[in-house]
C-alpha cells in the first residue's frame, strides 16, 4: 500500500486515523512510551512551537516585502 503523504501534511487525529492500521498501531504505541516517559507534552509543544515559527517566517517575509514597495 503506497500511502501519499506531501508537505503540508500534519499529524492531525483525521490525519493519523487515514493512515494505514500497521503505521496507526505503531504511531499509537510510540505516544504510549513518550506519555510513559513524559516526553509527549515536549513533543506536542515543540510541534506547535515549528507552526507558530512557520508562521512567524511567513509574516515577517510578507512585511518585508511590503517595506521593499514603500
């Protein structure tokens, strides 16, 4: 099973529950072990951490360019 995965995707509840049962199951345990550990929370904050910087870049990029038109 080829599953199409691009850039954009992100690891949403749809998006993992779409996923083949084989990669779900192994996803499931990963987060099983890192609660465990308490890694999971670092984990969740890091990645949301990357969209708020994504964002950020984006922002910043945009009103450097509207600098650029003055």
């Amino acid at each position: 099973m080829i599953v199409d995965i691009t850039d954009s995707w992100a690891p949403t509840p749809e998006n993992i529950k779409a996923l083949p049962g084989p990669v779900r199951s192994y996803i499931y345990d990963i987060e099983s072990s890192m609660e465990f550990a308490g890694i999971a929370e670092l984990m969740r904050e890091s990645f949301r951490l990357r969209q708020e910087n994504v964002a950020l870049r984006r922002e910043c990029e945009r009103l450097a360019g509207l600098s650029r038109l003055v």
